[in-house]
C-alpha cells in the first residue's frame, strides 16, 4: 500500500466533510478513523476511487458519531442523507487547513502536532513516537489544540510567515521513529507550494531540499557528527540540490527577499562548492548580511561570524565575534573554531571544552569534546616549511 | 521482571577507582571507543529484551520551589561544585538483581584512557512496582 498518497489525499478528505458543514474538531476524527480503516483493508482490498472511499468512510464515520451524540442528548437526528458535495475548491481549503493548523493562539508543540495530523494524516501514535512522548499525551495535545481552533473564522486570508515556522520545526526538530519528518516535512511544504504563490514558501522548500540533500554526509558510520568542511560532497544527493537551486532561483527572481530564501542562498553556495576550500564565503557574508538586516537575529549574526572568519580571516571572525552576547547559544564553539584557526590551541581547547558542556544535544556534545580531545592530545602541525 | 535504574554520577558516588581526567584528555579514539562500548551495550540490551530507556542530562541543573501565592518561582543555583551530580541514566526491566548487578557491572567496564576499564560506580535503584493482584 503506498502510505504517502494514503496520506497526500488527508487535506482533501477533510476539505469535503468541512464543506458539507461538518465542525473541524469532528471532521478531522472522522478523518483520522477513515485513514486507520484504510490501513487495514487496503492491502487486501485496494479501492478503486481512494479518494472517494476514504470521503465516504469518514462521512459515515461522522454520522455514526453525531448520531450517538443526538441520541445521547435526547436531540432529532438532522443529518442523514449524504449531501452532495459543495463546489470544488481543493486548493483553497488545502491552504485553509494549514493556516488553520498552525494558528497563532497555537503552541508551537500543539501546532506541529495538528499540522502532522490533520494535514499529514500521521497517526496520533506516530506523532508520539516521533516527539518520544506517551501516545496519551500526544492525544491529549491534539484534541485540545483542534478545541482551540475549532471556532477560528477564516475571514481574513492568514499569514504564509506561521504555517512556515511550522514546517522549519517539523522540518528541523524531532526524533526519528518509523516517520522520516525531515521527509515529510518536505512533503508538506511541496503540497503547500501547490496551493500558493509566495517566494518564501519557495524559499523555505529550497532551503529543506538543500539541507536534505546532504543528510548522507553529515553522520559518520558510528553515528558521529561530520562537520560541513569535512563531509564527503560525493555523497550529497546531486538531484535534489538542483531541484532546490531552480526552485530558489525562480523564487529570487521575484525579487522578494525573505528569510527562507536568504538561509536557502546560503545553502546553495555550499552545494555549489566542489571542495569546501572553493567555497564562495564573500558571497555567504552577504547573504548572512542580508539575513541580519531581514530578522535582526542573533544566530544569523553568530552565523555570519562564522562566514567572516572564513572569508576575512580568524582575526576579522573573532572581531565579528566580539560585538556578540557571549550567552549565545553555540558562541563558545565558534569562538573554539575561530581561535584554533587563528592557531590558539590552548585556547581553542578550553573553549571546546566549555561549548561541549553547553551543548544542546549528545551529537554536539561528543563532536566538540572530541575537538578538545584532539587539541590536549596530539601535538600542533608542523608549520609551513 | 522488574525494572531498575542504572544511574551514572560525575560526582557524589564511592571513591574512584581510577582517577579519570575529564573526557577532553583522552585522545579523540579514546573517546570514540568508550561512547560505542555504551552505544553498543544498549543495543545488546534492546536485542535481549531488557532495555527501557536512556537518556543524558546537561551538567548544570538549578533548585527550584514554591514561594507562595502570586509570587514567582525562587531558584538556586547552578552550582558549579555540587557534591552530586548525576549525568545521565539507563532503565533496565530484567529476571532478577542478580541480573541487574550483571549489566551495571558490564556497563563499568567500559574502555576509558589505553582501553582499559573505568571500573565506574554505578548506582543500582529498584523501581518501585504496581501492587500485586493476588495477596494472601
């Protein structure tokens, strides 16, 4: 059974029986029910239309539902002939539904949750395993998070800006259980482009497949980090950087700059780079220049730090540097890096040293105590002779 | 089967047995082998049916309590030198203590500086289980 198309087809599913009037909150359990009974009886029993199995097993699943809830409240049973379906409009209620999903009275652990549910149609079981936490738990956020936006009225168009973050979380952090969310998060953000024109949607689907596309050379067989200037770039997926470039480029041309868009420029300049000493980092500064003057955020200005120091040289890196709060996540790492290169080692060590006991993740923590062991335990190179 | 906690302290366990420098002294392969000895130690315990979890914890904590009505939470700390200080754990559901012992000791033994044994303590904690159905 192919689980993605099962699943591309959620957004549409739901947009009928929201259509036919049926309140979020119920049409996305509905939903949920008609997926999990495809599970079980399409491989043996594949349907020839999906789609209109699945509208109407989750129809009859509402009504089933609203029944049980009418007889309960002693009330006249209002719905009962399957209406016909509304005028098509797949599109717009595809983009209705992510809006609604990644609504700003929203957490953004509440949004993500909802988001994978009801527009990627995970179940709440695979959610959970894929955040490590009790299914119960899980089903718990997302019920209250559809409570929250059940009543939202889509009278004004919502902002592109928070379905976005949504997708960079998704897209960015999580475990991996049997769900690839790096993979899926793409998916969404492609099924997201379909359904609207904006260069930041764009920018934000080149900056997924850019990154993803060097997902086989960032770890070590042993699962250790590999850090980007020692990766090896002929394992990075050639396809999907040029499908990441073309889709920044048409998205560039339309000459309106935004986040996503300059952190995907960012990223192709490495991808285009046959060796990470041919990387184009005077380029990078500007893009981290722009970055700056876009969001005004820190790790963009640690970031470009970083790019400085590489294209002016560590001196000019660590005077990057020292206009910076030294609280900042990952400040003593770059800090560890730039000394080094500037041929401190005693120095570069002890920083290593303190970046890896502030590190946010045993990944980091063992990539940046490895450099600190490495700095204590062999001795310097010989200089150029 | 009963579940134990196999918790691992930086400080506030019985004297070392080895006098262990801080991980950044090793050499990188030193490091390397003592991180796939626990990696690999896990895996065994998920192939035998008897790992539960594990997790690290960053080093520094702060002490957190109640300060009364419409009052913000008091802190204290972080403490650069508590005399405690766990750094992590793993949960194990196993036949017997006996069997419990067994692994924390296997998990001790893993390669510290020339790839020789830590001989770590570990601190063994029975979880305290459901109450049983059939008392008398």
């Amino acid at each position: 059974m192919d689980e993605v198309l099962l699943r591309s087809l959620t957004p549409a599913v739901l947009g009928v029986l929201v259509r036919r009037g049926v309140d979020f909150a119920a049409a996305e359990d509905a939903v949920q029910d008609a997926l999990l009974e495809a599970w079980r009886v399409w491989p043996a029993d594949p349907p020839r239309d999906p789609m209109a199995w699945l509208v109407t097993v989750a129809w009859r699943r509402f009504l089933d539902t609203a029944r049980a809830d009418a007889a309960r409240r002693r009330r006249e049973d209002v719905v009962d002939e399957e209406p016909p379906p509304g005028p098509v409009s797949g599109v717009d209620d595809t983009l209705q539904l992510y809006f609604r999903c990644a609504h700003p009275s929203l957490s953004p652990s509440s949004a993500v949750a909802l988001t994978l549910r009801a527009v990627g149609g995970l179940t709440t079981r695979q959610i959970a395993r894929a955040y490590l936490v009790p299914e119960a738990t899980m089903a718990q956020r997302i019920s209250r998070a559809k409570r929250t936006v059940a009543g939202v009225r889509f009278d004004q168009p919502g902002d592109v800006a928070t379905v976005l973050r949504v997708l960079y979380l998704v897209f960015n952090e999580g475990y991996s259980g049997d769900v690839d969310l790096a993979a899926e998060a793409i998916r969404l953000t492609r099924q997201l482009a379909a359904a609207v024109d904006h260069p930041e949607v764009a920018g934000l689907l080149a900056l997924m497949l850019l990154h993803h596309a060097r997902r086989a050379g960032r770890t070590a067989p042993d699962g250790s980090l590999v850090p980007l200037a020692e990766q090896d770039r002929r394992r990075w997926d050639t396809d999907l950087i040029t499908e990441g470039v073309a889709i920044l480029q048409t998205a560039l041309s339309r000459d309106r700059l935004g986040e996503f868009q300059a952190q995907a420029a960012v990223a192709a300049l490495h991808a285009d780079a046959p060796t990470a000493a041919e990387t184009d980092w005077v380029q990078i500064v500007e893009w981290y220049d722009e970055l700056v003057r876009l969001t005004d955020s820190p790790v963009a200005r640690l970031n470009r730090a970083v790019a400085v120091g590489e294209a002016d040289g560590p001196r000019a890196g660590l005077a990057a540097l020292a206009a910076l709060d030294d609280t900042l996540p990952r400040y003593a790492a770059v800090a560890a890096h730039l000394h080094e290169r500037d041929g401190n080692r005693s120095t570069a060590a002890r920083l290593y040293a303190e970046a890896a006991r502030k590190a946010p993740n045993l990944a980091e923590r063992d990539h940046l105590t490895r450099q600190a062991a490495r700095l204590n335990t062999t001795p310097p190179p010989a200089p150029p002779s | 089967m009963a579940k134990y906690l196999l918790l691992k302290h930086y400080r506030g366990g019985p004297t070392p047995v080895i006098d262990m420098p801080p991980f950044d002294r090793w050499t990188p392969e030193e490091f390397s082998a003592h991180i796939q000895y626990m990696k690999d130690f896990a895996a065994r315990l998920e192939e035998s049916g008897e790992f539960v979890d594990s997790e690290a914890l960053a080093p520094e904590g702060t002490f957190v309590r109640y300060d009364g009505e419409g009052r913000p939470p008091v802190t204290d700390g972080p403490f650069a030198e508590t005399k405690d200080l766990i750094a992590g754990w793993m949960v194990i559901d196993v036949d017997s203590y006996e069997r419990a012992l067994e692994l924390a000791a296997e998990l001790s033994a893993a390669p510290g500086q020339g790839g020789r044994p830590i001989h770590e303590w570990l601190e063994v904690r029975p979880f305290m289980t459901a109450p049983p159905t059939i008392t008398e």
